[in-house]
C-alpha cells in the first residue's frame, strides 16, 4: 500500500502570511497601502504605509522513514507601519497590535504547510529621516513533508 503526500511549497507559507496581514490591513488600514517582499512599490512622499517581510532561519529536518522527512524552518513576520513623525503614536500602535493579531497564537495551514505562530512582539522603531515607525514581528515556524535526496545526486 502506497501513501503520497504534498511536498512543502514554502509559496504556500508566504501566501498564508500575506492573505492575512492583507486582509487585517483592509479592515482597519483601507487607505494605507502596502508594501509586500520584492513587489514594486511607490513609498507615499507624505503619507502612511505598511510593510509586510518574512525573514526565515535555518531548516531543520526530521526522519519519517527513508525517504521522507519533515522539514521544519523557524523565523519571524515583520510588519511596519510608518507615518509621518511628529505625529502621534498611539493609534498606530493599536493598528501595529491589530496587524500582528491577524496571525500572533494562531495554527493554520495552507496547502502543503502547517504553521504555528507563537509569540508576538509589537514597539517603536528609530526614526527615519520625516518618518516614525511602529513594528510588529510575529515568530513561527512552519513545517511540511520534503522529499529525501541521496548524496551525490
């Protein structure tokens, strides 16, 4: 008896952080626009934003037979919310907690990938040139089946 399995698509992972801080940022951001991982962007000369990255550390792997494991990579979500300086913080800071809510003490999976996100971590940033930054980073891992691959192949 033979039993396949989806391979890990770490796409399935980057497309599960983006529908949901873009679905938080649409509820309590409409008009802030958002800046996503190597997608084109025009930054607001005098406006609002939100940026959206995902720095991963080193995968780890674990047997599930020969020629199966499951793969598991640690790391963190980063979201930002700029404006303009000098202009009041503290409604930012909700709008930071509520974007890093969209996916802090959550289990989902997507696709091929289970994923748990398990601490959150929202303050100010240093102040760059006319903009305060607010930024929330949110910490996973995530994990899914990967293929073993004989050495010297």
């Amino acid at each position: 008896m033979s039993t396949t399995v989806d391979i890990l698509d770490h796409d399935d992972f980057r497309k599960l952080v983006e529908d949901n801080v873009l679905s938080a940022a649409a509820q309590y951001a409409p008009t802030f626009p958002v800046q996503l991982d190597n997608v084109p962007f025009d930054q607001p000369k005098a406006g609002s934003w939100i940026s959206l990255c995902t720095k991963t550390g080193d995968s780890q792997r674990r047997s599930f037979g020969t020629a199966l494991f499951i793969e598991r990579t640690p790391g963190f979500v980063q979201i930002d919310v700029t404006i303009p300086k000098d202009t009041g913080h503290a409604e930012i800071e909700k709008l930071a907690h509520k974007l890093a809510d969209s996916l802090a003490y959550r289990k989902p999976s997507r696709g091929t990938v289970k994923a748990n996100f398990w601490k959150k971590s929202v303050g100010s940033a240093p102040v760059t040139g006319p903009y305060y930054r607010i930024m929330g980073r949110v910490f996973f891992w995530y994990e899914g089946f990967v293929k073993n691959i004989p050495a010297g192949v």
